[in-house]
C-alpha cells in the first residue's frame, strides 16, 4: 500500500519533468551501455502502477506511454539508468 501512494505522490509531483525532458532535460549522463533495457523499464512503470503502451528514448531519457490506474493516458519519463521517475503528464 504504502508503495502505490508513493508511486502516486511521486507521479504527481514530477509533472514539471515531462516539458523539462521535451525542451532538452538531460535524465542521466551514463553510457548506454549502463541504461536499464526496455523491459525493465516496463517492470519499473509497472511497479508504479501503470500499463505500458510503448517505450521509446527521449533524448537521454525512456518515455514511457502508458494508461494510470484511472485509466487516463500518461506520458512519463524515467531516467534509463536509475529508472526513477523524471516526469510525467497525463491527458
């Protein structure tokens, strides 16, 4: 329980990030080498509570598509190595 309110809280709270990110954000300066894969980035928005829709890299970032538990679509950002969330926005 006290995962998914702070997987919400930190959803909610990161909305800034998603524009940061489309105007040039820097998530991480680690190699790609050193990047998380595709799936667990998929395994990381799971966790917080998302169902993924497609993954693709944003600059130095993974964004995320995806539909909340709400069932509105969100676009978040995580940095690829960490996979901590950056941003998200949501329709």
């Amino acid at each position: 329980m006290k995962k998914i309110m702070f997987a919400t809280l930190l959803l909610a709270t990161a909305s800034i990030g998603v524009a940061r990110a489309e105007e040039g954000q820097n998530c991480t300066q680690a190699s790609k080498d050193r990047w998380l894969s595709e799936d667990g980035i998929k395994e990381k928005a799971k966790a917080a509570g998302l169902e993924v829709r497609r993954v693709k890299v944003e600059g130095s970032c993974y964004e995320v598509y995806a539909v909340d538990k709400k069932g509105k679509k969100v676009e978040t950002l995580f940095n690829p190595e960490t996979g901590a969330v950056v941003g998200n926005e949501s329709e």
